[in-house]
C-alpha cells in the first residue's frame, strides 16, 4: 500500500466518523445538525476566523455537549 492509498483510507474513515457523529446526533437531540465540511477546508491559521468558522466551532462544542446533557439528565 503506498502513501496516496492510506492517505485515501485514512479521509474515507474521517468522514465515516463525521456521518456517524451527524446520524448519532439527529437520533439522540432530534434535529438535524448541518455537516459543514466545506467549512473545515478552511484556514483555522488565520488571526480572524470567518463567521462560517465560528459557527461550524460553536456547533461542534455545542452538539456534544447537548448530547451529554441528554443522555445523563445533567
């Protein structure tokens, strides 16, 4: 297997991962969170984050977060 192969394997299980959180989410919160991948692609370097990017950070703290409070009646 050479390093283009396992770099391919290695994105297809990171949106796998990505897809699984999103389903585990509209099951558990019963609202459908917005996959902002387009967003991810961007420069988290820059000194100012774009509102996109800022919000895609809010909602991937946010989720978990609701998910937990759910599931353990916090």
């Amino acid at each position: 297997m050479d390093l283009r192969t396992s770099l391919v394997v290695v994105e297809r299980q990171r949106v796998a991962a990505r897809q699984a959180e999103l389903r585990l989410a509209r099951a558990i919160l019963l609202w459908r969170a917005r996959n902002q991948s387009c967003v991810q692609m961007e420069n988290w370097e820059e000194e100012h984050l774009s509102f996109e990017q800022i919000m895609c950070a809010c909602m991937d703290a946010f989720i978990p977060f609701e998910m937990a409070r759910r599931l353990f009646g916090l």
